[in-house]
C-alpha cells in the first residue's frame, strides 16, 4: 500500500514538473477560470501518459517546492465534474494528506489521474475560454492545447512505477503515523480501530451523548497506513459507526434562522475493508434543504445585505448585527436553498472583509461553500 505522504516527497524530490506530475500553489473549483484549468491539467496529464498514474500536487510553493498546504477539501464528488466536463474522462481521485509540520486544519492535496487505455480525453463543452472539442497535452512542466504541442504520449511506466515503489508503506511509518495523531490531538477524545488486521484507522473530537447517541465535534479522521486525512471539520456534528468491516461517517449540519438552529444530515460516507487488503468509500448525499416563509427569507437577506455595506464601510458593528453576522454564511446558504440565487454573490463579495473581522466567521463562510460544492456536484 502506497504511502500518499512519501509518495508526495519523491515526487517532489524526483525532478521539476514534468509530463506525469504537475504542482500548484492552489486551485479554485469555486469559479469557471479555475474550475477550467483544474480540468486542463486533468485532461493533459490524461493524454500524455496513457499507460501509467500521473499526479497533481497541490499546496506546494512552484520556486522552492516548500510545502505550504491548503483548506481541507472534502469534495467525494470532483470525479463527477470530470466526468461533466471531459469526453473519455479518467479516473480521478483527490486525497488530503497531513504533514506533521502543517496546522491541523491544513494538507496536502493529492490528485491522482489513473491510465486512461489509449483513449483520447477531450473538453465535452465550453468553459472559459476552452471550446468545447479542445485537446491537451503536457509539454515538460506545462499544459497546453494539442494546435500548440507536439501531442506527445510518454511511456513514464517505469518511471512512475520506482516512485510509488519507494513509497510503499511499513509497519514503522503505520506507528508513527498513529502516535503522531495521537500527540496532535491529545485534547480531544482520540482513538483507533484496525480493520481486517491490516488497516488503522484513527479518530479524534470533542465527545457528548445525546438521545442515546454518541455525536462528536471537531472532529479529525486519518487512515494511517496511507496518511490520507478522510475527515476533518472544527463546526459540524458527526456520528461514527463501526462494524468488523465497515467504518461509517455520518455527517450534520448545522442551519436555521431567527437564533433556531438545529443539524440536519448531510452526508453518509462508508469506508468498507476487504480480506485483500483493499478498501472502498461509498458516499450517499442525505441533505433535504430545509424550506421557510419568502417572506422571512426576504426580511433575512436585506438584512444581511446592509450588514455586508456596514462591514465594507468600517462601520461599527453593534452586539446583535456582531451575533447576525456570525451566522451570516449560514443564513445566505439557507436563501440560496430556497430560491436566492444572489445570496451566493453577496457572500463572496464580503469574503476578503470576514476574513480580516473574524477567522471564526471566515471558517463559516469555507463551511458554507463546502456544504454547497458537495450538495451541487451531487
């Protein structure tokens, strides 16, 4: 089994980008130029290397390739915006994977495109600026249109091959991944579970029972043997269930107006161990948008609107639009459920100036997107 963190530092350490890895600072799926270049990059490294995996690192500085990381991404469903946008699209994976050095809200991202059998992967529509129909290969450390390159197919197979070779875990990197957690965590409620006497699982957060029931916040979850990062929110509620094969997250969400909140199921993830040494995520969308009164949403949403014009003048805030402002992400998703299509472009409009209010704030306009990545590429 491949270790994801190794695999990262030798593909790092084995050369400047090339036709079977690339590495960004960042990516963007948020708006059309950067979901456009994201598939590029997918559809490139797709063509020029038909009969091996190629990667894409992300969180890592281009000059130096110091590891910076990014926002855990929790998106199970970035396969079906490949499949949307590409004809003859790969198979695409995104793993999250935790650096000891890093902030535990922080990874590493990992895209993993597998071989594609020789078919050629195309734009099925326009985005951006890319017509629908173009082409593109990798040529050295850069993507570009097939009018512009050579269209060249490497056979990196050995190549790649001694790279994940070298990244094969061990019982010794399994440890110290399971007491690295443990030593990260060791304010919470920690634990682990091995499955099929080959996989460990480990999860963290802040405990309470409720209804009979077992619910965790701040919570964190790593399968160690691959040090990929399956789980990770500071906000919402999760219940953990767990059978001889089978480990379930099942995740809530926290919305609501007028100071009634409550959590509502967002997403079930199942992760079940196989006797060869295998495993399989199935993920199963649960979230029914709660509905309210026009009327209210209306009232809401203005209000929320002179709240943003407020903040963007550097007006003082008084106690209650402070309270309104901290559940302003929310609320504004809650409008776009029920029909606000705007609410989404007042929210960004405001991004930079949360950002520098209340981190606090600013991690619930990124859970507010996240929940509604997930719920619109499902």
């Amino acid at each position: 089994m491949i270790n994801k963190r190794l695999l990262i530092k030798n593909l790092l350490a084995h050369n400047s980008e090339n036709s079977f890895y690339d590495k960004k600072r960042q990516i963007n799926l948020a708006e059309k130029e950067g979901k456009a270049k994201f598939l590029k990059h997918i559809c490139a490294l797709s063509n020029s290397n038909p009969n091996n995996n190629s990667y894409m690192v992300i969180g890592v500085e281009d000059a130096d390739n110091e590891i910076k990381g990014v926002d855990f991404f929790d998106d199970s469903k970035i396969q079906n915006l490949v499949n949307a946008y590409l004809e003859h699209p790969p198979l695409v994976a995104y793993e999250n994977i935790p650096f000891p050095h890093l902030p535990v809200d922080l990874v590493v991202g990992l895209v993993s495109i597998r071989p594609n059998k020789g078919r050629t992967c195309s734009l099925r529509k326009s985005i951006w600026k890319y017509p629908a129909g173009s082409i593109f290969f990798r040529e050295g450390s850069i993507s570009i249109a097939s009018e512009f390159s050579r269209g060249t197919q490497s056979d990196n197979s050995a190549i790649v091959a001694s790279i994940e070779s070298h990244s094969q875990n061990n019982i010794e990197m399994t440890l110290d991944g399971v007491f690295d957690f443990m030593r990260k965590h060791d304010n919470l409620n920690s634990t682990y579970k091995v499955f099929q006497e080959y996989f460990v699982i480990c999860w963290s957060g802040k405990k309470k029972e409720q209804g009979g029931k077992t619910y965790f916040s701040r919570v964190d979850i790593e399968l160690i043997n691959e040090q990929v990062k399956l789980f990770y929110s500071d906000l919402d509620e999760v219940r953990i269930e767990i059978s001889d094969d089978v480990f379930t997250i099942l995740e809530f969400v926290r919305l609501g107006l007028n100071d009634r909140f409550r959590y509502y199921p967002l997403e079930e993830v199942k992760i079940f161990f196989k006797e060869n040494a295998t495993y399989e995520i199935k993920t199963n969308m649960l979230f029914e948008p709660p509905q309210f009164e026009k009327k209210t949403l209306f009232h809401i949403y203005n209000a929320n609107t002179a709240l943003i014009a407020k903040l963007k003048k550097g007006l003082p805030l008084s106690l209650s639009e402070e309270k309104d402002l901290y559940n302003l992400p929310a609320t504004f998703l809650l409008c776009y459920f029920n029909g606000f299509d705007e609410a989404l472009e007042r929210m960004e409009e405001v991004k930079e100036e949360l950002k520098i209010y209340d981190p606090g704030i600013y991690q619930q306009y990124k859970e507010s997107l996240r929940i509604l990545r997930k719920v619109k590429y499902n």
